[in-house]
C-alpha cells in the first residue's frame, strides 16, 4: 500500500485534531482521531480506560487499535502515546507519512488543562516535563516530517504539513 493518508503524532496539546480537521479540508481527505476509535471499540472514555486498565492495558488497546486502521486518502490525528506502540507505528508508517507537529514545552504545558480529565497517559509519579523529554526521542524516531508549530497558527501549520507532505510524495 503506498503512503497515501498523513499521520498526526505529538504531544497531547500540540494541535493534532484542530491541525487535522483542517488539513484533511484542504487535502478533501477524510479526517479520523484515533483517541475517539478507541472510545468507540471500548464504549468507554480514555480517562476511564486508563483509570481500569492502567497504563499498560491502555497502552496495548492504542497499539492494537491503531495497527488495525485500514484507510486511504485519510489525516490520522493519533493520541499522544501512540509511539510507545512498536505494532501500531510500523503500521501507521507503512500506510502513511508521519508528521510530527512540535511544540515547546512551556506551551504544551499552558495548553494542557487536568491531565487525568484529558485522558493523557502518564504515570503517578511523573511529571508533564518528564513526559515530555521521554515521548520526544519517540516522535523524533518515527517521524518522516517534523513540523515546528510555534509560531504558526492552525492554518499555516496545515498548509505546511501540505506542502511537505507534496513534497514528500513527490520523492
């Protein structure tokens, strides 16, 4: 299957599902938030996914969920710890163009509202910095585009995910 959806990762807050729906406009591709497929295959939200399950459980839910999306001609909004999901990231690269949309710290965190309403995996003890500074090894990893967003607003950091995912295909 050749690259033909763009993949959404980074940190929760950085504006994966606003960037995504406006993008898949732009593109005329669907649009699909993979935090709401899991919502949906479980009949139960995040928060509550997380605070049953634990990390881990959720964790393999999000893997498992994600290495199953079938689809074309998609923007794929993932959830922040998409990348601690070996299976669903050789997946979601084989059938798309990761692009990571970097945000710094400091605006992440003015973002981020209760982390625990959010559904945001991260352990008991841990910190959003120490979040921060383990996910974005991963993102960097897996990312085919990085996308620095700022000093963009939403439509300019679309229309660059765009032009690089043009540019991108063009290779």
């Amino acid at each position: 299957m050749k690259k033909e959806n763009i993949v959404l990762i980074g940190m929760p807050g950085c504006g994966k599902s606003t960037v995504g729906v406006v993008l898949a406009k732009m593109l005329g591709y669907r649009f699909m938030d993979s935090d709401l497929l899991i919502q949906e295959s479980e009949n139960r939200l995040l928060s509550e996914i997380i605070e049953q399950d634990g990390l881990n459980g959720f964790n393999a839910i999000e893997n498992k969920i994600n290495a199953s999306i079938n689809v074309k001609r998609s923007v794929i909004a993932t959830g922040g710890s998409v990348v601690y999901g070996q299976e669903a990231m050789e997946h979601l690269k084989e059938i798309g163009v990761i692009v990571y949309i970097r945000l710094p710290y400091e605006k992440i965190r003015k973002r981020l509202g209760n982390l625990a309403k959010r559904g945001v995996a991260i352990q008991k003890n841990q910190t959003l910095k120490d979040l921060y500074n383990e996910r974005v090894p991963l993102y960097e990893k897996y990312a085919d585009v990085i996308i620095d967003e700022s000093s963009m607003d939403i439509s300019q950091t679309a229309s660059l995910i765009k032009e690089k995912y043009d540019d991108y295909k063009q290779r």
